[in-house]
C-alpha cells in the first residue's frame, strides 16, 4: 500500500469527522423514528479506505497505513427469515380471529344460555306449547284452551323467524365486510405497486429508498393476515451493466410456478362479481398443472360449464351463477369464487414471463387462499352436514365447515320437522280418508252430493282408490317380510296426498261417525293460507284456517259410535278420548331422526345419514352445542397464534425495531470518536507547526 503523505493524516482525521457525522446523523434518525410504524432500524456501513500498490520509494521503514474510513452507505438490520416465520404466523392469527369474530355474531343470534327462564327464550317456549298442550288435554274440546295453545304455537312460530331474520342479518353484514375486504387487499396490492415503482426508480439512482422500504414492508405485513403469501427478491436486469432488485409476492403453496400476485412493477386485483361463470367441477382449480386439466394433446380442459351443460374455456359464453349476491332469493346459493385479474403495470401493460407468455386471469380454488378471506369466505358458504357432493369436489373439507348455511339450514330442518310432525297428527291418517268420507260409484262426494273432482298438480283425478293405494304402500314399505322390498312413498307423493286432503276436507262431506272431524292444517308457510310445502325457519307460521278457528287441534282419531235402540233407532256416541292431544304431547319429548335429504335434494346431498336424533328442543340445544365448541376450539387457536406471532415480532423488532439503549451507547460512543478525530487534526495541525516553523527557526 502506498505510505500516507504528510496531509494524508489530515485527511484520514477528515474522513473520520465525517463518519463520525454521519453516524451520529443516522443514530439521530433512529431515535426520531423510534415511535414511527415500521420504522426499521438504520446503520451507517463504515469501511476501511484501503489503496492498493507500494510507494515507489518505499524502504524498509515504511508502514502500510491506511488512509481512513468512508461511509459506504446506510443499510436496514432486518432479518429476513424472521419477516417469513412472522407472516406466516399472521396469516394463521387473520384466519383464526375472523373465524372467531364470526362465531361471535352467531352467538349473539343463537346461544340463548341465561336468557329465559329455562336455558333460553326458544327452550322456554317450547315448554310453555307443551304446557298448553297439557292444559288442553284435560280440558279436551274446550275453546279458550285451544286458542291459548295457538297464541303459544304462534309466538313460537314468530320466534324462529326472528332468528332466522337475525341469521339473514349477520350473513348480510359479513358479505358486505367480506367486499370490504377484498377492496382493502387491491388497495394494498395497488399501493406496493406504486412503491415498487417508487423503490425501482431510486435505485437506478443509486438511492435504497430506505423509508419506501418501510412503507411497503407495512403493507406486507398487512397483506399477510388476509392471505397466506411468500416474499421474495431477485434481481432485475435494467440493461447489459446493470440491474436492482425486484420484489415478487406469490400466494402460499400454489405450486409451480405460484400464483402470482406481485411481480416488481407489475400487480394484480382480486375479483369477487355478484355473478360469476359456472366452474367445471372436473377441472383442478386449486393446482392448474395438475395433469388431469390438459387432454392427450396437451390442450387445457375447459373450465367453465354453459347453460347447454357443453364446457367452454370462454367465461363470457358460460352460464352465470349466483355468487356475491345478497337478498332473500340468494340464501345458500352464493358461490363466494374469487379470481386475480392479470398483471399489469401502471400503465396497464400486461406482464410477460421470460419464455413471452401473457398473464391471464386465475380462478382461485375454494382453498388457494388462507388467512382471513378465506375464514370469512368458508363462514359465508359452510353448509357443513348440509353440503352437497358438488361442494365436496371443490373442498373435501365441506362437511366439517359450519358457517351460516348451516345453521340456517339447521333451524329450517327444525322447523319443518315441527309443522310436519303436528300438521300429521292434527289430520286423518291416509288409510282413514276413504272410511271419513261419503263415497259414490268410486268417487268423493261434495256437499250436494255430487261426484267431487280432485285433481293434483299435474292433472289427474285423485279417487278413494288413490288413498288406498298409498296406504297399502306405506304399509307395504315397512313390512321387512315383503320380497322383494317395496319402495316407501316419495316426499312429494306424501305431499300431494296430504294438498288432497286438505281439498278434500274442504269440499267433501264426512260420514256421520267422523262428523265431529275439525282438524287440519296447523302449520303453514303463509299466515294468509293453508301451504305446507317448503316450510323454513323464516316462513313458519299458524295456518289461516286456524287462525280462524276453522281447524282446532284434534281430540282424537277414533270414529263416534253409532248404537242402535230397541226401536231400531241410531244414536250417535262422540268418543270422549283425548289421545291425539296426548300424542301430540308425547311428540314433544320424542327422539327423531334428522336426516340432510329432509332439507337438500338427497341425489345430491354428499351425506345421507342422520346427523342428529333427538327431541325438537335438543336439536336446538345441539345446535347451541356445537356454535359453543367451535368457538371454544377457535378462540385456543387465536389465543395460541396470537402469543406466537407476539413472540415472533418481539424477536423481530429485537433486530429491526430501534432501542433507545442502544442508540443511546451509539450516541455516545459516535460522539467520542467525532471529538477524537478533531483531536487528531489539532494534533497534526500542532506538529506540523512544530516542524515547519521550528525549522525555519
């Protein structure tokens, strides 16, 4: 190295100042920033000024003495697998707390615990029904019992349409922050766009663009609770001399090559429509590469489904599907899809990989995303034992994932198995139809005595022989001797025969051993009719013809007796029996079967077992169960992920963040190496006087 000249010591003490200076500068800004979010530490790089070469009149007694030092730049202490680890942990914190926050909501709908006199106000209700039912039983046939015991059956029905109501209100609520959200992440997404832009500029410059660097640092981490990502950085090439880094975001565990969200100067944005093209089922969303989406020669498979049924790859000519909508006509129908448009640039320029291939839209599976979108969007669509096996090829995990659809559906079956079952017992039995009713030449009779014509909704004439047949076939079914087995009547035969007897018992004539017959519809889906189909949980309420005391709950079933006098005279007995009261008591505290098919079309319910046995306020209270497990198991989840990521950031900001103990020692010690260099120079500057003018002396 070359020997330092007289004033090269000037320079190494000038050099020294000036790192001092700036080292100081730098502590400075750390300590003004240390309350500012995502403020990451800052350093000034300090090396050694080193010139290579030897003197041309060195000699033996020559040093090798540098010539100073040189602030190379200003760096950021970040760990950057720490900023991975804690991320990561963000995206389970995201997904946990907006599960839990959801559950939340249900609860306040739903866990009725401490409300009431008996574990609820719906506990409570269905015991005061019964207690009525109760009180009717030893009063049978008295009026003001039976209109105390429908004033009780219509605040019940009024109660389950308030929850059903405040279910609709809570998935309304949460679509709409769902569509918040999914704003919020384009907005993010657009923002570290622009800083890419921003940092990509400076550092053609030269410039690090340190505080840029901190501003999207905190947009990533924000990212990271709404989807699971990885972050990583390459190199860009500007032309043959240079190059700067290049950020690049991908979704998390999307194969290869991931799903890309940003790639330097170029982003997407996520798509949820209130209408989306319908998915081919068959095709792989979750992994495009998988090989079943490309046929034999190498040309992909379509992804969409037209209303033909035919597939096509094109999504304007698919058929259209509910799928962010909201309203009545929508419940359990919104598919949630999501999609990313293709990258572009500011400019709008579509991004091109290396082999020239353009980005195009992705159409993200219903797992590509976690974190809290995903929470949020498995809340909105899970349909749990309710799912269908089309739900299952989208996620194997449908099933097991309760989210409003679900309980929803849940108080629907509730509710239908509670109209049907009374609106049963409160009707003549099917094999009793043709023994109530005056019959002529095989046909029902009206009030005039007339052939009575009944048709179903397809037009054919239902006759005494109708009931007959359905009869012997119900008993038929479940006969187990019968070989080969008879097939049970069908929901909608079921359905038809009892719209017939309701017809029937408004037109026909009784004989006169059924006489006293008042019984009917008591459960409705309309309070202006008699409609029993498609009850739900919203709908669900007392029939008009109760209502207006043209149906009353049903004594009994048994005929009256006719007894024949020494003259040859009849007198009619009425059966002072009581025992459809008693059974209508005795359905409160029956274990019934509940069965997904009763809710969803069983050809296409991926379940068809029972999901639950038990009594009407037992499945409500299973319902109540099963919202309190969840939210028990996914409180643990948050509250264990919540301490992780603390400890992750804590040791991240041990790196990143700024302490002012440290900055204090820094100062400090910065301080006293500026003062020591301006010593030096005062030295120098002393014994060079000494010299120079000692020796003119």
């Amino acid at each position: 190295m070359a020997v330092i000249g007289t004033f090269g010591s000037f320079t190494a003490a000038r050099l020294g100042i000036y790192a001092s200076q700036s080292s100081l500068n730098v502590t400075g800004n750390n300590i003004a920033n240390i309350n500012t979010k995502g403020y990451t530490r800052q350093r000034a790089d300090l090396v050694s000024l080193y010139s290579g070469g030897d003197s041309r009149y060195r000699n033996s007694f020559n040093l090798n003495i540098g010539y100073g030092v040189l602030v190379d730049g200003v760096s950021q202490l970040r760990d950057p697998f720490m900023d991975i680890r804690y991320r990561n942990e963000q995206a389970n914190v995201g997904a946990s707390e907006t599960w839990l926050e959801s559950l939340e909501l249900l609860s306040h709908t739903l866990n009725e615990v401490g409300l009431g006199d008996d574990f609820g106000v719906l506990e409570k209700q269905f015991n005061d029904f019964k207690s009525q039912l109760q009180q009717l039983n030893g009063a049978a046939g008295t009026m003001d019992y039976d209109t105390v015991t429908r004033s009780s059956a219509e605040v019940l029905c009024q109660l389950l349409n308030s929850y059903a109501k405040a279910l609709d209100t809570v998935e309304n609520s949460q679509l709409k922050n769902l569509k918040e959200d999914v704003k919020s992440v384009n907005s993010i997404l657009s923002q570290i766009r622009s800083l890419n832009e921003e940092i990509r500029e400076a550092g053609i410059c030269g410039d690090n663009a340190l505080e840029l660097r901190d501003q999207r640092n905190v947009l990533i981490d924000d990212l990271s609770k709404y989807m699971k990502i990885e972050v990583s950085y390459d190199m860009e090439k500007i032309d043959e001399f240079s190059s700067v880094e290049r950020l690049n975001i991908n979704l998390a565990d999307t194969g290869n090559p991931p799903v890309r969200l940003i790639c330097g100067t170029y982003g997407t944005q996520l798509e949820m429509p209130d209408t989306a093209p319908k998915r081919n089922s068959g095709y792989n969303f979750e992994n495009p590469n998988d090989p079943k989406n490309f046929n034999p020669d190498g040309t992909r498979v379509p992804r969409y489904v037209m209303p033909d049924g035919t597939l096509t790859d094109d999504p304007e000519q698919a058929e259209q599907v509910d799928n962010a909508q909201t309203g009545d006509e929508n419940k359990n129908e919104n598919r949630l899809w999501m999609s990313l448009k293709p990258l572009v640039d500011q400019k709008g320029r579509v991004f091109e990989s290396v082999d020239g291939k353009e980005s195009e839209t992705v159409e993200l599976g219903d797992n590509m995303l976690y974190g809290s979108l995903q929470s949020m969007r498995e809340f909105l669509t899970g349909k749990g034992e309710f799912s269908s096996k089309l739900d299952i090829k989208y996620n194997k995990d449908a099933t097991t994932t309760r989210g409003v659809p679900y309980y929803r559906m849940s108080l629907d079956a509730l509710a239908k198995k509670f109209a049907e079952e009374f609106n049963k017992a409160n009707r003549f039995d099917i094999d009793m139809i043709t023994k109530a009713y005056k019959i002529d030449a095989g046909q029902f009779l009206d009030k005039n005595g007339q052939p009575l014509t009944i048709q179903d909704k397809n037009g054919n004439v239902i006759t005494p022989k109708y009931f007959d047949d359905l009869a012997k076939k119900i008993e038929d079914s479940s006969n187990p001797d019968i070989t080969p087995p008879v097939t049970p009547p069908t929901e909608e035969e079921i359905q038809a025969a009892y719209d017939a007897m309701e017809e029937l018992r408004q037109k026909g004539v009784l004989n006169a051993e059924y006489a006293y017959y008042n019984g009917g519809v008591l459960f409705s889906n309309n309070g202006d009719g008699d409609d029993t189909t498609n009850i739900t949980a919203a709908n669900i309420t007392i029939s008009k013809s109760w209502s207006v005391g043209d149906v009353r709950i049903l004594d009994t079933k048994k005929p009256d007796t006719i007894v024949i006098g020494p003259d040859g005279g009849t007198t009619l007995t009425h059966s002072t029996a009581n025992d459809n009261i008693a059974h209508m008591i005795n359905l409160m505290n029956t274990k019934m079967d509940y069965l997904p098919q009763e809710i969803i079309d069983g050809n296409t319910a991926a379940n068809t077992g029972r999901y639950f046995n038990g009594t009407f306020q037992e499945r409500f209270s299973d319902m109540n169960i099963i919202l309190a497990v969840d939210q028990e198991s996914t409180g643990k989840l948050y509250s264990t992920y919540s301490v992780k990521s603390l400890k992750l950031e804590n040791s991240r900001q041990s790196v990143s963040g700024v302490d002012l103990n440290d900055e204090a020692t820094n100062m400090m010690m910065f301080q006293k190496s500026y003062s020591a260099a301006c010593q030096l120079m005062t030295t120098l500057d002393s014994m060079l006087d000494k010299l120079i003018n000692g020796t003119i002396r």
